[in-house]
C-alpha cells in the first residue's frame, strides 16, 4: 500500500471518529434535556395546580383518584369560653383541674391574680377532646360555682384541610419522579439541579405536613378559655344596712297581716253563720229549759233552819 492510500486511509478513520463523538455528545445533550423538561413540567403542573386546582397530567396511580374528595366528615376546631365566680376558690380549682383529668384533657395554661386584698381570679386555657367538651361543661353546673357567661363557637375548616391534602399528595408524587430522575442522572450537573429540586419538593412536604398535624391538633381537642372569680363570703345580704327601707317593708308586712286576718274572720264567719245560728238556737232552748224546770221545783226547809227560827222567836 502507497503512501497515498496510507493517507486516504488515515483521513476516513479521523471522520468516523469525529462524527461518533458528535452522537454521543447529541445523545446525552438530549438526555439531559428531557429531563430538565420533565421536571420543568412537573413544577409546572404544581404551579397550575397552586393556583387553580388542577391535577397534575399522567396516569392515575394507587391511592390516588379523580373523583372529587368526599368532604361529608366535616372539620370543625371547636372553641368554648367559660366565665365562673366561687367563694371557695381553692376547691374550685382543685375541682377544674380532677374534671379535666377526668375527661383526659390537658391544662395548656394557668394564671393566677389577685385584684383585692383577700380575692383572687384565675385564668385557664384547657384542652379537651372535641367529644367530651359538652360533658366537662356541664360539670360546672353545682353549688360550688355560680356560671357567669358559658358560649361555644365552631370553625368550619373541612374546605382548608382537603386542599392541603390534595397539595401533599401532589408533592409526593413529585418527588417520586425527581428521585427516579435522579437514579438515571449521567452527569453530576443533572445530579446537582434534581437535588436542589428535589430539596425544595421536600421543603414544601414537611410545610404542609405540619399545618395539618396542626389542623388535626386543633380539631381533635376543642381549647376551653376559662375565667374564675372569687366572690367574698360574707354574712350580710343585700340591703342588711338599709334600715329605713327595712322598716317599711316590716310595716307593710304587718299592715298586709292584720287585713289578712280580719279577712279571713270574716269570711269564717258568714261562711260558718248557718252552723252558728243553729248553734245559738239549740243552747238558747236548752238554756230555757233548764230554768224553767229549775222554777218548778219546791224550795226545800233544813232544820237548822227551823231550830235558828225558834231561838229567834223566845
């Protein structure tokens, strides 16, 4: 072989060369294209999902569903406000404190003040499971208290926890697709750029994580805000000292007594006066009877009598 065929030779080995790097060099260009697509779309989607709902493209996969979310358990965070005043203050908190025990609740807060020199208030931020609220209410219902303002409020918030579960899930999937990208990654730029994406999905996952915890939290256990007073015991009623009106109101009473009786002997007598006429009838006849017979009987002579008439007359 001539020198000039050695050339020629040399010349198509350099071509085929040349061109099968230009492939490879296209082939993982497009690569790495396709993916950053692919995750470009996927935020996309979470983006268009964000603002308007709509659920990301690609097939439906297990656990998850196009039907609308069935929202007929509803989510309500229950809320009560509790106002009590007591004259044995130390038993009533003793008291609030076994009650909420009992209904296995918690104390989240408790205050104590005082706002005079031997009377005391005390403040109390109470959590109790949402279907015992009405139950530890009603157990303020004794003696021991006197219920000054008792109101229960609820906040519906079933439309807020649906959306942050279809957003969690949204994300979950997400991050699936960026952890399979990242196993078919060739390059360490690509790595790198999943990373950071797949970061930020995670980032998003644990936020929204957390605000439902903190939904659930708040729907589980209804918050009781609780006020309690203590009121002095004292032996003086209202209106001990107001002598002046005192002594009227005994007047009127002792005014109201005496026509009351008179009242009622009046009407014992005309309603009773049959029974008193016949009564005065039969004891006048009886009585006339009696002495009439008595002024029929012979007048009787004792002889002391007759013997004190003889000495008289000698």
């Amino acid at each position: 072989m001539n020198k000039k065929q050695w050339l020629l030779l040399l010349f198509s080995f350099t071509l085929i060369f040349i061109a099968a790097c230009s492939n490879d060099n296209q082939s993982e260009s497009n690569t790495i294209s396709d993916m950053d697509t692919a995750v470009e779309d996927d935020a996309a989607q979470q983006e268009a999902y964000d603002e308007g709902g709509i659920r990301p493209e690609g097939p439906i996969e297990d656990g998850e569903t196009d039907a609308p979310v069935d929202t007929t358990d509803r989510k309500i965070m229950y809320n009560a406000n509790l106002e009590l005043t007591t004259r044995k203050y130390d038993t009533a908190v003793q008291f609030i404190e076994e009650e909420t025990n009992r209904v296995d609740g918690y104390i989240l807060n408790k205050e104590t003040h005082r706002y005079d020199a031997h009377l005391r208030s005390g403040y109390f931020t109470i959590r109790i499971p949402a279907e015992n609220l009405q139950t530890f209410l009603n157990q303020f219902e004794t003696d021991l208290f006197q219920v000054e303002y008792n109101a229960i409020s609820g906040q519906d918030v079933t439309d807020q926890y649906v959306d942050l579960e279809t957003r969690l899930n949204t994300q979950k999937q997400l991050e699936e697709r960026l952890l399979t990208f990242m196993e078919e990654a060739e390059s360490t730029e690509d790595l790198l750029q999943i990373s950071r994406d797949l970061a930020n999905v995670q980032l998003e996952i644990e936020r929204l994580t957390g605000q439902l915890n903190y939904l659930d939290n708040r729907i589980d256990y209804a918050t009781v805000d609780l006020r309690l007073q203590e009121e002095e015991v004292s032996t003086l009623k209202d209106g001990d000292l107001n002598i002046w009106q005192r002594t009227k109101d005994q007047w009127v009473r002792s005014y109201d007594a005496v026509i009351i009786f008179f009242s009622d002997l009046f009407v014992y007598i005309v309603g009773n006066l049959p029974v008193i006429m016949i009564f005065i009838v039969i004891t006048s006849v009886i009585g006339l009877f009696v002495r009439h017979r008595y002024k029929k009987q012979p007048k009787s002579h004792h002889p002391h009598n007759n013997e004190d008439k003889q000495d008289h007359d000698q």
